[in-house]
C-alpha cells in the first residue's frame, strides 16, 4: 500500500467493468495504443491474459514487456494491479 | 507474434534469451540494445533462412570460446539433438516438456505459446549449464540431481524422495545463489532448510505427511507443501523469482498478520522482496503459528481476505476476518476458498455511474448578467418599435389634418398617393408643405 498509486487505487477499489485499458496502473497512453492495436482494447482482456497466465506476476510481467514493450516498473505495476484486483473481486 | 518481428522491436530480454536459445554467445552486461539486435539479425535470421547449419553452430561455438561469458554453448549440441526445437513441439509435447522440468503451465494458446516457448528453452539451457558448471564433483552432480527430483517430486508432493533433500542444504545454497533461473522451488526448500539447520537429522517418512505428531516438523512438512505450492503457483521464474516467492510469502505473513504474530517491520521487509534471513524469521514465526494451517491448496486457494484489512479495504471484508478466525483453528474452510461477505454498492461499476452532485454550466456567469443580456438584446428591438410607433403617429396625424378640409375619396386617393412622397416629405419641414404636394396631384 505504500507505494501504490491513485491509479492504482482507484483500479483495485471497485469493479473493472468497462474501463478501458489505459485505466489499468502502469498503462498510459503509449502502451494502450500498443495493447489496442493487438486487440486488447478494455481493462478486462487484459485481465483475461493475465487468468490464462494463471495469476503468475512473473509471466505476466514478461508477456506485456514483449507485447508492447514496457519496461519492468510498468509490467510489475500493472501485474500488481491486476492480482490486487482479482483478490478482491474474484 | 512477437516470435517473427523485427528483433529491433524486441525488448533485450528477450533478444538475450533469443540469442541464447540459438547458441549465440551473448555480447558483455552492458551492451547496448543495438549490439543485441545486430546479434539477432545475423545469427538467427541467418538461421531461421540455412535451417540450423553446422558451419554456423561452430562459428559461434569459437565465439563462445572467445568471450568471457557463459559456457554452456559448448554442450548445447547434444541437448538439441536430443529434444526438438520448442516451436516445433505441439501444445501437448510442450506442456509436457516444461512438465518434466517441473513447471505446471497454464492453458497454451496463441498468446501463452511464445511465453511457454521461452520458458522451456531457458530451463533447457539452464539443464545443460548445470551440466557444465557442476559437473566435476559427482557429489554435487549427485545433490543437482536429487534436487531437480525434489523439485519435480515436491510438485507431486512425494514424501519419500524429498528426505534426500533434508542431508543436503548447506551447498545446495551454492548452486542456487548462482543460479538466476529455474529451480525456483528448490531456492525456496533451500532457504527453508536454512532456517532449520538443526533439523536436518531428522529425516523420518512422517515428516512430509500432512498428519504429523511434532509440531515442528509438521510446520516444516507444511512449509515445503506450501512451498511446494508457491512454486506450483509461481511456477520456475526468471531472474528474480523473489518476486513470486514473495507473493506468496506476502500471502503467508498476511495471514500471520490476522493473527497478530509478526511485527510489522518483518511485513514490510517482505513486500519489498527480500527473502533472505526475513524469510526465515518469518518461517520461524511460521512454524509456531502453521500448526493448523492447511495444505498447499489452501495456500493457493486461500482468498486472503486478511491481506485487505491492512491495506485499508471496504468494512465488510473486514467483518469477514472474526468469521476467518473462527474458521482458522476449527475447520477447513470452503473448497473454493470463496468467502461471501456483504458489499456495500459500488459506485462506478456498470450501469451505477458516478454522478457529481452539480455539473458546472459552459460559462460561468451569474443570473443577473443573464438577464442584463436579455434586456439589452430587447433594447435595441425597443429603439426600433418606438421610432416606427412615431412614424406610424405622424401619419395619424396627417390624415387627421386631411379629413378636415376633404371628402373620404380624395382623402384615400391623396392618402395613396401621399403615402408614397410621404417618405420624402416627411422630411421636409412644415406639413403645408405635404399638403401642397399631396393636393398638386
């Protein structure tokens, strides 16, 4: 909790729904327009990788630095995100 | 897929990794991108077009022989011929493959498949480096092999295999703070073994079951199964597989946490991801406090309601931790591990949007000034009415005068014509001047 961002927060408070993916702590606007391109265009694909990843931080870090070529800060902040998110509403 | 795009695209792990995975010695730590990109481009695109040449094979073995770097190129031969090139294998042969160097993969489809890929070649890779690197002394050799079957075996969650394990801890921590790579499960059962190195002379069968007499070796048969199924969970990692050994740390000290057990200092040492002596304090504080916990699936399943307590989550989740505690001691709790607590109403999910209590209008401006718009937008309208009010009166008047001195014909006659120079005339001082010219006609 300490290091976590607003953005972060504000992800992991409530339900996904339809946010885009740009709501999802570590993905600004270059990395969305990278994750549309390859069709991950809502907050909830993204998230759909990261259940077929099996929850697994490390893979997942790993999938979106080749995906679109985020640096490690970014992909383990949005990792984070994600499994902070499916503790709580999954 | 990323496996056929321009390597500039790639990230340098991956190119690294790449270059591994093709035999390539790779270029000093500190290269830049492009060093690794030119290195992609020639060996393996090179490749991909000749088919895996041997002229190419032994150009880059004498590179590997020149550079500083890593050896286990030398010995990468018998290890291809042997098992085929992961991108040939077919999601089965794959998932069997990383099976058998212990990793449990998740469903492989187009998206996961370059990821799996990956990781079997960095386990294969890092299978024949162990080769290489250990391979003088037969004890070490001896204690690798046993390792990799207690890694693999600890998946399976075997008692008796893992004992091996127990005699060997003091330089298995050798092999493994060298290691970046796989083997993950068995850094963790290392550190474990750390922890308790008193507790080595004990290799009885019953230690690993579920059902143990000892407290302590019970704690610590529930620390390898649960560390059994942090790997499971995690799976073999990369570089800094701390990172996933302390997620499901972080899972463990939160649930210590519910029970007031660990000190918060210890909590935030392991957020920040350092295994080392925290891990085993905090194993330590484990064992005492395991006693009842569950088995590996428990930890895996295990909703942690009690890790949002502390990070400050909604109420309810709260009030569901007396339930857990409750739960904790007596009884295994659901199998789904789901635990259903009231929610408040969230605001901002679908269909509830957040509604700010006034929206601010385009332009700021007061309800006087509003009006004030209004009246002067009149005004001038007002000007207009009044001067054709005048106008409209002046010909009253005239017509008034013209009654006087003729009949109604000649008025309306003169009236239509003075209508029309009356536009004139009017100007014209005087009204006998009007009716000169209404009556000349």
């Amino acid at each position: 909790m300490s290091t976590t961002s607003q953005k972060h927060r504000d992800f992991v408070g409530e339900p996904m729904g339809d946010k885009p993916v740009i709501a999802l702590s570590g993905i600004g606007e270059t990395l969305g327009k990278k994750l549309e391109e390859q069709g991950f265009d809502k907050a909830f694909v993204v998230l759909g990788q990261f259940l077929l990843l099996k929850k697994d931080t490390e893979m997942f870090t790993d999938w979106l630095k080749d995906a679109t070529g985020a640096n490690s800060r970014q992909a383990g902040s949005c990792a984070q995100c994600l499994k902070e998110w499916c503790d709580a509403f999954l | 897929m990323p496996f056929v795009e321009d390597p500039a695209h790639l990230s340098i792990a991956r190119l690294k990794s790449d270059l591994l995975a093709h035999n390539v010695a790779l270029p000093p730590a500190a290269s830049k991108k492009e060093v690794y990109v030119e290195l992609h481009l020639k060996n393996i695109d090179q490749k991909n077009a000749a088919e895996f040449s041997s002229d190419d094979e032994e150009e880059t073995r004498e590179a590997a022989r020149e550079s500083s770097g890593f050896e286990h190129s030398r010995d990468k031969d018998p290890e291809v011929t042997q098992m085929p090139d992961p991108s040939d294998l077919t999601d089965e042969y794959l998932r069997e493959a990383l099976l058998k160097h212990g990793v449990k993969a998740g469903p492989i489809v187009a998206s996961t498949r370059t990821l799996y890929e990956n990781k079997l070649r960095k386990l294969l890779l890092h299978s024949n480096g162990d080769d290489e690197l250990y391979s003088d002394s037969e004890e070490e050799q001896e204690k690798r092999d046993d390792i990799e079957s207690a890694c693999s075996v600890l998946e399976e969650q075997k008692p008796e295999e893992a004992k091996k394990i127990k005699g060997e801890n003091d330089k298995a921590d050798l092999h493994f703070h060298r290691r970046d790579y796989s083997y993950q499960q068995c850094f963790l059962l290392s550190s474990r073994l750390r922890a308790h190195p008193s507790r080595n002379e004990k290799p009885s069968s019953k230690s690993l079951s579920k059902n143990v007499t000892k407290s302590s070796e019970r704690s610590k048969s529930k620390s390898s199964h649960i560390l059994a199924g942090v790997s499971k969970a995690s799976s073999t990692g990369q570089h800094s597989g701390l990172r996933s050994g302390t997620f499901s740390i972080t899972q463990m000290v939160q649930e210590m946490e519910s029970r007031g057990s660990l000190s918060d200092c210890t909590v935030k040492e392991l957020n920040s991801s350092r295994v080392g002596e925290h891990c085993s304090r905090s194993y330590r504080f484990a064992m005492n406090d395991l006693d009842k916990s569950r088995s590996t699936d428990q930890s895996l399943y295990h909703t942690p309601k009690d890790v949002h307590p502390p990070r400050g989550m909604k109420l309810p989740q709260e009030s569901g931790k007396p339930i857990l505690k409750d739960l904790f001691p007596d009884t295994k709790p659901t199998t789904t591990g789901i635990y259903v607590t009231p929610r408040r109403p969230i605001k901002g999910a679908a269909q509830r949007p957040v509604q700010y209590s006034y929206s601010y209008p385009d332009t700021l401006v007061s309800p006087v000034t509003l009006e004030r718009r209004e009246v002067e937008r009149r005004l001038v309208s007002i000007h207009i009415q009044i001067l054709f009010f005048f106008f409209v009166a002046c010909i009253l008047f005239y017509i008034y005068v013209n009654v006087q001195d003729s009949t109604v014909l000649a008025l309306l006659d003169s009236f239509s014509h003075c209508f029309d120079k009356e536009g004139w005339a009017f100007l014209q001082p005087g009204t006998e001047g009007t009716q000169a010219v209404c009556k000349q006609d």
